[in-house]
C-alpha cells in the first residue's frame, strides 16, 4: 500500500510541473458559400442580342437574379421562337441562347434534310435554369444549369410524324437516326464549349447536356 501511494503521489507531481498544454484547439474548417456571379458586361450582352437577332429569334431580355447557394441567371433571356417550337425553355444566358438559336438553324435542319428527308418541326428539351449540382450528385460542383448557361436536348418531332428521341435513337436499330443524331452532337460540339451525350456518361443516357461553361472545351 505504501508504494502503491508513493507511486500516485510521484504521478502528481509530475502533473503538475507539465502543466496544461499549450496548444490551441482546433477550429472546424469554415464553410466557403459559392462565388457570387457577377453582373454580365452591358457591351457584350448589348453585342449577344443583336447576334441573337441575326437568326430571327424572338425573345424577352430578363432582369438580372441571384438565388441562393451561388446560383443566378445573369445576361439571361427567355427564348419565345428560334424558328421552330423548342419546348420547357426557361432563363438561359444570352450567348448560350444564340448558339441554341444558330444550332438548330443550321444544323438541325440540315442534318434532318440529310439523313431522315423531312424537317425538324419541334424540339423538345428538359429545360436550361435548374440550380442544382453536376448531375445532382451532392457536394459536385454548381452544375451550369445553376448559372443558366446550359440546355438539355432530349427530342426532335419531325413533319413527316416521327419523333426521333436520343435514349431511343442514340444506339438504336435506324442507321439514319443514328447517323442524325450524330451529326447534331457533333455540330453542338463546334458551337458549345461543352458537349455530353449518351457516350459521356450514365447520367446522358436519354439527352444531349450544352452549355458554355469554362471548363471547355469538351465534347463527348
């Protein structure tokens, strides 16, 4: 018993000649909310819409809105006719707009003429604003969906009454709809930075992804 209380009172001592530690506890990371878009430039956007105009589309210039969790729709307008019905379109920027307006003018058409002899009449999308991640996976970063900078295709209605869809169309038995629904994805390719479709990954299966995002270019 005595050199069990020796050895607790020696314990202690030397406690108390330590002392408490000096260091200092570690704070949690602090979170970082998303960038806040900036305001587009009023000559470029000025310079957007005229481009627009060039193709004929009818369209409303939006005021400028910034949402929560870094998502916006700046420099934006709601395409009202691109010469064809393009369905679900909502805020989309400017320049995205005009290349969705000078695709389907020119390469839609011309594609439709070439390989299935009969024109395009409508197109049918998921939609353009949507704030929300890449592919909806949480924690990936701001999908452009969120800065409405980008438009899904998913479908084409043509005069002769077929619908030429791209989950059905894109490995299907029709060579010429494949051969269509190839030549708009590669055209998409040299007008978008931005180009995903069914080849690109799981979540494309059923639609062509563009947008003019930053990280172009990319086509797949």
């Amino acid at each position: 018993m005595r050199i069990r209380g020796a050895w607790l009172l020696a314990m202690l001592a030397l406690a108390a000649c330590v002392g408490p530690s000096r260091e200092k506890p570690r704070r949690p990371p602090a979170h970082r909310p998303p960038p806040v878009a900036k305001a587009d430039d009023p000559r470029e956007l000025k310079q957007c819409l005229a481009d627009l105009g060039k193709y004929g589309a009818q369209f409303n210039v939006l005021p400028d809105r910034w949402f929560g969790n870094g998502c916006s729709a700046t420099g934006a307008v709601q395409l009202v006719a691109i010469g064809i019905p393009v369905t679900n379109l909502g805020a989309m920027k400017c320049r995205t707009a005009e290349r969705l307006s000078a695709w389907t003018n020119e390469a839609v058409q011309n594609a439709a003429m070439a390989w299935l002899d009969s024109r395009v009449v409508k197109i049918e999308s998921f939609g353009t604003y949507n704030c929300r991640p890449r592919n909806g996976v949480a924690g990936a970063k701001l999908s452009e969906h969120g800065r409405a900078n980008a438009v899904d295709i998913a479908a084409f209605q043509l005069a002769d009454g077929r619908r030429i869809t791209v989950e059905k169309g894109w490995r299907g038995p029709d060579a010429n709809v494949r051969n269509f629904l190839r030549a708009v994805h590669k055209a998409a390719c040299r007008r978008f930075a931005i180009v995903i479709g069914p080849d690109g990954d799981a979540a494309h299966y059923n639609h062509f992804h563009f947008d003019m995002g930053a990280d172009g270019p990319y086509c797949k």
